[in-house]
C-alpha cells in the first residue's frame, strides 16, 4: 500500500478536475437543452414568431444577451454562488426565444444535420482541448483576432446580401469557433488548477459552460447556413 500524501494529494486533485469539468460540460449541455426547448415552444406560437422576428425585439434582445455575459464572466460573478448558474439558464431561455426567430427560415432535415455535425466537432474539439499539453493561448489570441474580422465582415454583409461572403465566410467562422472550443477548454481547465480554491467553482463551472455554449451555438449557426445554402441551391 502506497502511503505517500503527495500521491494521495495528486489524485484527490485530478478527480476533483474531473468533477469540475463534468459540472462544466452538464451546465453546457443543459443550456444547449434549455435553448433548444425554448425555441421550439416558441416556434410553435406563430405570434411569438412575429414578435421575436421583428427587428428591434431581436436587437433588443442581442443587448439582453450581452449584458448577461458581461455581467457573467465578472470576477465578482465568478466568487458568488447561484448568480452565475442563475444567469446561465435565464440567458439559454433568451438566446432560445432569439433562435425561434432564426431557425424557422430552415427546414427540419438542415437544422438536424447542423446539430450533430456541430456536436460531434464540439466533442472531439473539447477534448482535445482539454487534455493537450500544448499552449493553446496564441490560437485563441488569433481567433479572437479572427473573430473581430468575423463581426466587422458580418457587418457590412447585412447592407451587401451576398450570399457568396455569407457562404465563405461560415466554413472562416467554424474555424475560428473550433479554435475557441479547444481554447476556452483547456482554459478553463487551467482556470480551476490555479484559481479552483479562490472563486466558487460552480459559478466558474456555469461561466466556463456559458463560453463553450456561444462557441458551440456560433459553429451550429455557421454549419445551418452553410446546409441552408446548400439546400437552397439544390431546389
């Protein structure tokens, strides 16, 4: 029998990790969950359609959303138990009612597609992510970089309506997402290792699975306009 405290010590901190990033992940998925019901609920309410297709309810509720993260991913968020898993589920019930508004434009076999294309990347991203030895901060500062490109092009789309830069540009943002994936994983894996006794590790699990919500959102986003355009081209 191995009686070394420093070997106890080692494996009682690997299987709290490995608690941590499974609170991390079912608060992710949860979230996926939330959304998706939501947005089916509301998709089934023609008026709720109307309403949350209607131009200023959609900016008013992207001004919504990113208040919450904001307030989500501050360090006193972080420290206070229940706000931030509070914050998580209220902001996958907005982004759910924002999605309604969205996903109507597609048909059932797209969306269905999108989803487990986006999903099974996710997993493999996540993964990899978090069990690599590799600094990954310089490709999330690229993406992140890349990102900004991304909004600004984005942008300026919406006055051009080119469905070419619509097109090429969401195989560019599912790159730039699946950096984030494995970035924001090995992010927080590092997150809990050096700060897990200083913050509440629940909030850092619910900020944690609100970052890997919006890179997994933005890669199902870019892959269902992606098969859109496909399917458009084909009838």
């Amino acid at each position: 029998m191995n009686n070394d405290p420093n070997l106890y010590e080692g494996q009682k901190l690997v299987k709290d990790a490995n608690g941590f990033f499974m609170k991390m992940y079912g608060y992710m998925a949860a979230a996926v969950g939330i959304s998706a019901v939501t947005a089916f609920m509301a998709a089934n309410v023609p008026s709720v359609v109307s309403l949350v297709s209607n131009g200023l309810v959609m900016s008013i509720l992207f001004i919504v959303q990113l208040v919450l993260v904001f307030r989500m991913s501050s360090l006193k968020a972080i420290r206070t138990s229940g706000k931030a898993l509070s914050s998580l589920i209220f902001y996958s019930m907005i982004e759910g009612l924002f999605l309604s508004g969205l996903l109507y434009k597609y048909t059932a076999m797209d969306i269905t597609r999108a989803f487990i294309a986006a999903a099974v990347l996710f997993v493999v991203l996540a993964v990899m992510g978090t069990s690599t030895k590799k600094d990954l901060s310089g490709i999330g500062r690229q993406a992140l970089a890349a990102l900004i490109a991304l909004i600004i092009v984005s942008i300026v789309n919406l006055f051009l309506h080119s469905t070419m830069i619509q097109y090429v540009f969401s195989f560019i943002g599912i790159v730039v997402f699946s950096a984030l994936t494995a970035y924001d994983s090995q992010t927080y894996k590092v997150m809990y290792y050096q700060y897990g006794s200083q913050v509440n590790t629940d909030s850092l699990a619910a900020v944690g699975a609100l970052n890997l919500y919006l890179d997994f959102l933005n890669i199902f986003l870019y892959l269902l306009q992606i098969f859109g355009i496909g399917s458009s081209d084909n009838n």
